[in-house]
C-alpha cells in the first residue's frame, strides 16, 4: 500500500530538494572554479576534481524522484566524510550535520513509505 502524499508535503520535498540541490551544484563550482585554494588547506587537492563531480553527481540524483533513493545514498555518503574532516581538522561539524539531516528530511517526505515496517 502507498502512501497518499500531501500537496503541501510534496511542495516541502521539492523545496528542500530544490536548495540543497544548489547548495551542493555552488559548493561544486567553489571547489572547481571559485575557491580550490580551500581544499588544498584540507589536504585534498588532488581530489577536488573528482570530489566536485562526485557532488555534482549525487545532488543532481538526489533532485529527482526516480533516482532520489541513489541520491540520498550518495549525499549521506558525502556528507559521513565531509563530517570525517571536519572532526579530523578540528572544525565545528553543526554545517554538515545539518545539511546531512536536511538530506533526510527531504527524503521522508518524498519516500514515507520506506520507513514503515512490513
């Protein structure tokens, strides 16, 4: 049995899925383009590239409902280590823990069948 979701609800998914989608397509464009300087401090340089597109990737997958079981697998993926260095370089992880159950929220009310038992 699915669940009927609300006009409301579903607004809410799209709008949270909406600006994280952003936030994730300009943090890209910040390790590609704007701010590579940032993760040559975090000792990542190297990786910005394939981190950047990894991102792109998962946001972009996250924001639409066919794949947005994938995308909520990548971005909590991404965000678990996002929330590694920011332990491991002493940095506050309130952002990506937020941005992490951001995630989740968007997915509960896009998927609340997943979470009931059967």
């Amino acid at each position: 049995m699915t669940t009927e979701i609300s006009k409301t609800r579903k607004i809410a998914a799209w709008v949270i899925a909406g600006l994280l989608t952003a936030q994730y397509l300009y943090s890209a464009s910040g390790k590609l383009f704007l701010h590579p300087e940032q993760m040559e401090q975090m000792h990542l340089a190297d990786w910005r590239i394939i981190i950047a597109l990894g991102e792109i990737a998962s946001a972009l997958l996250y924001l639409f409902p066919k794949t947005n079981n994938f995308g909520t697998l990548l971005l909590s993926s991404y965000m678990g280590g996002a929330i590694i260095i920011h332990m491991t370089g002493g940095m506050s992880i309130a952002l990506p823990v937020v941005v992490l159950l951001l995630v989740w929220v968007g997915f509960y009310l896009r998927n609340p069948d997943f979470f009931k038992l059967k």
